[in-house]
C-alpha cells in the first residue's frame, strides 16, 4: 500500500533509527537509563547547527539546544 511519500532512504528511514544498536544500550533506554533525546540535542550542539539543521557555530548551538532546555524542565 503507497502512502503517496516517497520512501525515505535508510539514513533517514526512523525506522531504522536504531538498528545498529547495542541490545545493552536499547535496554537501558528502554529502561529510562539513557534519556534518547537529551543524546540528540547534545550531538546537534556538537555539530553548530540550530533547530532547522543550519550552522550557527558551537556557541550558539549549546545555547539553543543544552541551555535553553535546563530551564525548560
């Protein structure tokens, strides 16, 4: 059945999101242990980039992505 998508390639196919995972590491997410999103915003900190995807440089992607979220909680 076509959802009328295109299909996305595996890179970007959530899906596939973590199928090279450790079993360790799935059953401490799933255990709460590891808190998935917090990873995410720490690697796009990492990478200078906002919210869109586009680089802002490392100073203010910790801002947008780490800092901001501290207050947030």
């Amino acid at each position: 059945m076509s959802t009328g998508k295109p299909p996305l390639p595996d890179h970007e196919n959530p899906d596939y999101l973590f199928s090279t995972t450790s079993t360790v590491l799935l059953l401490a997410i799933a255990a709460g242990q590891i808190d998935p999103v917090a990873l995410a915003r720490r690697e796009l900190a990492n990478r200078g980039v906002d919210r869109s995807g586009a680089w802002v440089g490392f100073p203010a992607a910790v801002q947008i992505h780490l800092e901001d979220q501290e207050g947030g909680r």
